[in-house]
C-alpha cells in the first residue's frame, strides 16, 4: 500500500467507523451495573477474564455489599469466595476491598466524576476510569484495551501501527483527536465488539469483515 496521507487517513477511519456503525448500531457496556461504584468494582474483576463471568458474580457481591463502607471492611475470605470463578480471586479480592475502602475514607462512598480523581484511587489506570467516565457518568471517555489497540493497529488508525509495544495512552490521545467526544465511548465499545467478533488476534476473519475493502491488513482468501 502506498503512504497514505494524513487526510485520506482520516476519511478512511471515518468512513470504516461509518461501517461499524451500521453492523453494530447500539453497543454497550457487557458489564451488568446498576451505579458508578458496581461497575468500577466490575471492571476491576474484569481483567484476564470475560465479562460474562464477571457479570455471574457480582449480582451476590453487590447484594452483600453494597456501599464502599461494606466491601470496604469485608471479610477477605468470604470475598475470595464470592469471586472463585474469576480467576485470581485473592488478589482481585484484596483489591476491589483496598478500592473501597479509598472510596469510603476518601470520596465518601462517592465515587469521583473525574479522571484526575479517578485515577488516585488503588488500581484504577486510565482505561478502568474511562470504561466508568464513558459508561457510569456519559462523560466522554475512550477506553483502550487488547482488542482497541489491535483493530486500531491493523486498521492503520494510528501511526505507531508497527510498535510491537504501543502507549495506550497515546493511542487514546491519537484516536481521539480523530473523532467528536461524543463518539468516544461507543467507539471505544464498537472496535472492542469488532476484534471480539471479527478481528481476532489469532485468525482474523477478514473475509467477512465489513471493512476488508479498505482495511490495509485484510488477508483475503
Ligand atoms: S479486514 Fe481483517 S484485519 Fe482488517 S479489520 Fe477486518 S478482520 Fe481485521
């Protein structure tokens, strides 16, 4: 592929994101919460497993302990318990339990609006604040797992698409300069839902992918 240049980038993405769009019309959050501190907790929980287990646990968790207060100045074991299923379940436990007790002491069992605040709290990086900054309080936020900075690398979004170790950080100040605010979140949702259904790390199945016409990485058969 020739260079391309920096406009015609940007009309691909735009054009690309158009597609997504169309195939999936009205992503959301694969995490069950019904407030700012159950899907902080969940997202916490969600590391090195899926969602839907996640999503199997925390309906007991949070009716046993509903306020930071509480999961705050759990009994460790019994949160261990709770959370078996998950994987690490001793050190998930040991953290949601230390996050809590930060929200409680600190924030008063309020959990912050705010990335700045977001990110004192124990455990918390950029991509767990933006998942509640996005999801919780719908204030722009564009979260960047595994699956955003894969997509976004074979697509050619970004221009460090050869790092083998790219800054997730710069990949959210670089994708986000490309699109309005308000795209942000279900962005961020809509190319984590493409590399789960389509663009897969091992095999990506570029012959039914929506964007194999323009995709600088499509293999076809
Ligand atoms: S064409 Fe292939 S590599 Fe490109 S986005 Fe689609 S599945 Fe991924």
């Amino acid at each position: 592929m020739p260079r391309e240049s920096q406009r015609h980038r940007l009309a691909r993405m735009h054009a690309e994101y158009e597609l997504l769009r169309q195939q999936i019309p009205e992503p959301a959050c694969a995490l069950d919460f019904q407030n700012p501190f159950q899907l902080l907790v969940a997202t916490v929980l969600s590391a090195q497993t899926t969602d839907k287990r996640v999503n199997s646990v925390t309906p007991q968790l949070f009716r046993r302990y509903p306020t930071p207060g509480l999961l705050g100045t759990a009994d460790p074991e019994a949160i261990e318990d709770i959370i078996h299923p998950l994987g690490f379940f001793r050190s998930k436990s040991a953290h949601i339990i230390e996050l809590s007790y930060d929200l409680h002491t600190r924030f008063s069992d309020v959990v912050p609006a705010t990335m700045a605040q977001l990110v004192t709290l124990p455990g918390v990086g950029r991509k767990t604040a933006n998942v509640v900054l996005g999801n919780a309080f719908h204030i722009p936020g564009f979260p960047v797992d595994t699956h955003v900075t894969r997509v976004t690398g074979r697509l050619r979004w970004r221009t460090d698409w050869r790092s083998t170790h790219p800054d997730p950080v710069a990949i959210e100040r670089e994708i986000t300069s490309c699109f309005p605010p308000e795209e942000w979140t279900n962005l961020s949702h809509r190319l984590i839902l493409h590399g789960r259904a389509t663009c897969h790390a091992r095999r990506p199945d570029c012959a039914n992918c929506v964007l194999n016409e323009t995709c600088p990485s499509a293999e076809m058969p």
